[in-house]
C-alpha cells in the first residue's frame, strides 16, 4: 500500500483542529475579531483552558492575536478566513465548513 504524500503542515493543522474546543475558536471568530472575555462567554470555558487553546492556535498560524492595551484581541487571518465560501476556513490544504 502506497501512501500518498501529503504535507506534513496538512496532517498538523488537522490535528490542532480536531479539538472541539480549537475548532469552536474558530468557528466563533469567523463572525469578526474577539477578546478573550468574549471568546470566554461565547464558549464557556475557563480562562486558563482557553489560553491554552489559542496558544496552539497562534503556533500554527490558525489564529492571529494583537494587543489593545492589556486586552487581546484574537481574529483569523486572512489566510484562514475564507470569504468565498460562507461558513468555512481555509487550512491550505483543505476547507472545513461550519453548517
């Protein structure tokens, strides 16, 4: 059985976002830019659990983050967000949409 070669990146991002948590990151902020208050409400998980999550997020690319004051503001970046397609992100090498 031959494997086909995929991208390395593929298979990672793929994983970072087979987390339930991860992949609700995402979904919320294709609606537009969030701090981490309102990603907090939104998803209804501790500070320290979401942190954790955008951390990988932001490590591989999946989230951008810039700071306004003390507060950070999370989005996805103009790579990921795919406009084209409604309700969906762009991985690179596959969308995932969100029905």
């Amino acid at each position: 059985m031959k494997i086909r070669n995929t991208s390395p990146s593929c298979a990672s991002k793929l994983k970072v976002v087979s987390d339930p948590t991860r992949l609700a990151v995402l979904e919320a902020l294709m609606s537009g830019q969030k701090n981490v208050g309102e990603l907090m409400e939104h998803l209804e998980v501790e500070q320290s659990l979401l942190s954790h999550h955008l951390s990988v997020l932001r490590d591989n690319g999946l989230v951008e983050a810039t700071r306004e004051g003390k507060t950070m503001i999370y989005k996805l970046p103009e790579h990921v967000a795919d406009s084209t397609s409604g309700k969906a992100i762009n991985l690179g090498c596959c969308k995932i949409s969100f029905g």
